[in-house]
C-alpha cells in the first residue's frame, strides 16, 4: 500500500486524537468483514493491536504501528513495546512466545509482530525465581 502526502498528514491527525494508551474499540467500529477469528481490537496513538482466537486454545496478538512511511507501515517494534502492549490489553500476567518461522513459512506482507499466548504457562521460560 502507497500513501501520498496528503494521506498520511491525514492518519497521523486521526492518529493523534487516540489515546496514548491502548483502549478497547468497540465492535460496532470494526470493518463490516473482519478477519476470521477476530476477537478484540485496540488502538492508541502508536499502535493497532488485534487479538485472534487460534486452534487448541491459543490467542495471537497481532501488533503493528499506525503510522506509514509511503510506502509501508513503520516497523520497529521494541521488545519493551511489546511487554506494554501486552499489559495494556489485559494480558500481563499470562507467557507468551514470538515464533520465526521455517524458511518455508515464511509470510512477511506487513510489518507486524505476533505474540501467542498458550493456553498454559510455559515449562521453559526464564523467570526471577530460577
């Protein structure tokens, strides 16, 4: 997707009347066809986060930037973004994984990050009380 000048000058207006803060959106404001397996949706100034329900009880959090470049979405993504984003959708308490896929797997067509959130705690983590 290639944006001119006048469309990004325009999302980052609608981007600055966002909270800097996730908030929920309603679902009434979602596209009218959402992707399959969509669950919530927040927004802030800097970040679009979409929740999707994934087999055998998982979620995945689906994160990229609001804002464009002309020519794709801005990337860059931080891993302390990442742990904010996670509380900030009610989530801080639980594991999640980054996966990097086979080379076979690969599908790169935007910039974003996902975080999947197993239905359990995860056995090989690092934590404070190893």
């Amino acid at each position: 997707m290639h944006t001119d000048r006048n469309q990004r000058r325009l999302l980052a207006k609608r981007n600055a009347k966002q909270p800097s803060a996730l908030r929920r959106v309603p679902q009434e404001e979602w596209p009218a066809l959402p992707p399959p397996g969509l669950t919530e949706v927040w927004r802030s100034q800097a970040f679009l986060v979409q929740v999707f329900a994934e087999p055998d009880g998982y979620q995945r959090m689906s994160i990229c930037r609001t804002a464009h470049n002309g020519s794709t979405w801005v990337d860059q993504v931080t891993w302390d973004e990442l742990m904010r984003l996670k509380r900030e959708c009610g989530r801080g308490d639980l594991d999640a994984v980054e996966v990097f896929p086979a080379d076979r797997d690969i599908v790169n067509v935007a910039n974003m990050r996902h975080l999947f959130f197993p239905p359990e705690s995860l056995t090989f983590k690092w934590s404070a009380s190893r």
